[in-house]
C-alpha cells in the first residue's frame, strides 16, 4: 500500500460503497506517494471498463493493497520515477485500481511508453484490452496466423481491439453483434464475417465460414451451446466474462468429439510478477503493430472525470462502439 503526502486531488468515489451510476460522485482524497518500485503518474486520461460497473455495484473487490477507487488503465505523464521510467515520460499503465483520479500509482512493470502517434485519450484505452485480448486470445487461446478467431461483442472495447489484433497476427476473424448496424461496424473494423446475432445463428454462420479455431466469449449462458457447434476440431473457447449466465452445460461427449478446450481467465487479480510478464509480452508483440498501424482501437466518447456517472450509463446503455475514456 502506497502512503500519502499530506496532498489531497480529484478522484471518483462510489457513495455508499456500492450502487447505481448515479452513486459515482467526485471526492477530494489523499494524493498516494509511490513506494518502492513504483511511479507516481499524473493522469491525464482513464478507461472506463465493464470490470468497473462490476465493481461500483459491489461484485468485484479490489485486490489487497489496491485503491477501493475504481479505473484499470491510465495514460499521463511520471511524476516520480522509479525503473526505466523518469519524470516526465509519457505512458500508459494497467492498475489494480485508482486510475479514476489525478494521481495514479503503480508498479514500474505495469507501465508502457505510449506508441507515437497516440494521444492520451487512445493510450488510456489500450492497457486493460490490449494485456486481456493478449493474454486471452493469445496465450490462453495459442491463437496462430491461418487460423480463424470468432469473438462476440464485437464493438465492446475488448471486441475491437481482438478484431484489430488478430487481424494483425494474421489470422480470420468472425464476429458476432447485436443488431445489424453493429455487424456492419465489425466489418468495418475488419473482421471477416460480420453476424447479426439477434437475427442470425452465429454458429451456422460460422461453420459456413470454415467454423472457429479459437472463440472469444464475454456471454456465456445460451452462447456455449452455439460456441461448441462453431469450434473446429482442435479448438478453444476462451471465457473473460459472462453477461449472459455463469452457468452452462458441457456435453462432455460433444467436447471429447471435438477435441476441444475451455478455459478462461481474469485479468486483475494476476500478481505483480505475472502483470510484468504480461506486460512485456504485450510490448515485445503488439506495441509493433500500434507503430505499424494494424491497431488502432477507437474511442467511441469521452467524459470528464466528474462526469463519470454519465460514462458509467453510456457504457451500461450498450450503443458504444470501442473505448468510453474520462479525461483528467
């Protein structure tokens, strides 16, 4: 746990503890001071993601050690460096909480040079989707050029940024969304084959396609079935949410036929060690294709950091497309 100087800044708080956007009010709280190999960054801009509403509604408990304020994902400026990092660098950084605020601290391994050509706003947006797309799709889901990738919510932040880096790896994308305009988005984003899912069988639509070697799955519920009848011999489904039901049934006869793999994983409760893993990888693989131009996750609308409730009920609502990031 980091301490206080004494300094007081602007930071987010969920009033009660727990409740609806509306509960999201702005507080003036300690200013943190970094401890050992951690940098102080001024924050210039914060992702808002769905991990966040979880938590503002109670569901998702910080980590030990992390700030009850919510925000994964910053970008701003070091004020207090520590590592490879000095003041006045430019970066990025995947948190364990706190980034909805003007001061951030975090672990030196936690934070990326921001790529040239991006600006705050992009760069906050890249930290949570990018470290779970690649870590998801990736290692979890040995995603390989040639093999075709299905991922749904395909507009949603994580659904963008998988279309982009897939396509980046070289492999075919599918992508299921709901409702004909969002289909049409995903296509514009590059995927392969676009699925309307509120009027279309993805999983008929897939294996007309050629079927999936690796699904990306933020629903669950009803959507295993279809993801099974998609998945090609050999295949892996991989869980990062379920917003459509946690429970599912496994016809374990239909999975051996397929020779198929489940698996999922959580991002935020990773340790220190394993995040600066990550975000190695993440730098050594993907920060080459933000220079080449093959991602370039979009921001669908920012928000002012007191206007944080009014983020939280844009993002709720569903209509976004890409990134919701509050400035600072």
């Amino acid at each position: 746990m980091s301490e206080t100087n004494g300094e007081t800044m602007a930071a987010i708080a969920v009033e009660g503890g727990r409740g609806p956007a509306e509960a999201l009010k702005p507080v003036r709280i300690a200013r943190p001071d970094p401890g050992p190999g951690q940098i102080l960054i001024r924050v210039r801009a914060a992702g808002v993601n769905r991990p966040d509403i979880v938590q503002r509604l109670g569901a998702y408990p910080p980590p030990p050690g992390a700030p009850e304020t919510l925000g994964l994902e910053v970008a701003g400026e070091v004020v207090a460096g520590a590592g490879r990092w000095q003041a006045g660098d430019r970066v990025c950084a995947l948190l364990g909480g706190g980034g909805y605020a003007e001061y951030a601290v975090v672990d030196a391994r936690h934070a990326l040079p921001i790529p040239d050509g991006l600006d705050f706003v992009q760069a906050a947006g890249l930290p949570e989707t990018v470290f779970t797309v690649y870590a998801n799709v990736f290692e979890h889901g040995a995603l390989k050029a040639g093999e075709t990738l299905m991922v749904h919510g395909a507009t949603s932040g994580i659904g963008v940024t998988a279309i982009q880096m897939a396509k980046a790896a070289g492999a075919r994308v599918i992508a299921t969304a709901r409702g004909a305009d969002k289909a049409r988005t995903a296509r514009e984003l590059g995927a392969d084959v676009a699925v309307d899912a509120t009027g279309e069988d993805f999983a008929q639509a897939a294996r007309a396609a050629g079927g999936a070697d690796v699904i990306l799955d933020m629903v669950g519920g009803d959507y295993f079935a279809k993801d099974l009848d998609a998945l090609n011999t050999g295949g892996r489904i991989v869980f990062i949410a379920a917003q459509g039901g946690g429970e599912v049934s496994l016809p374990i006869f239909r999975l051996m036929q397929k020779r198929g793999v489940v698996t999922g994983s959580t991002l935020r409760p990773r340790d220190a060690d394993e995040k600066a893993r990550l975000a190695a990888e993440v730098e050594r693989v993907v920060w080459p294709w933000i220079a080449k131009g093959l991602l370039r996750p979009p921001v669908d609308r920012t928000f002012p950091l007191v206007e944080a409730a009014a983020a939280h009920a844009h993002l709720e609502a569903g209509g976004h497309v890409g990134k919701v990031v509050l400035t600072v």
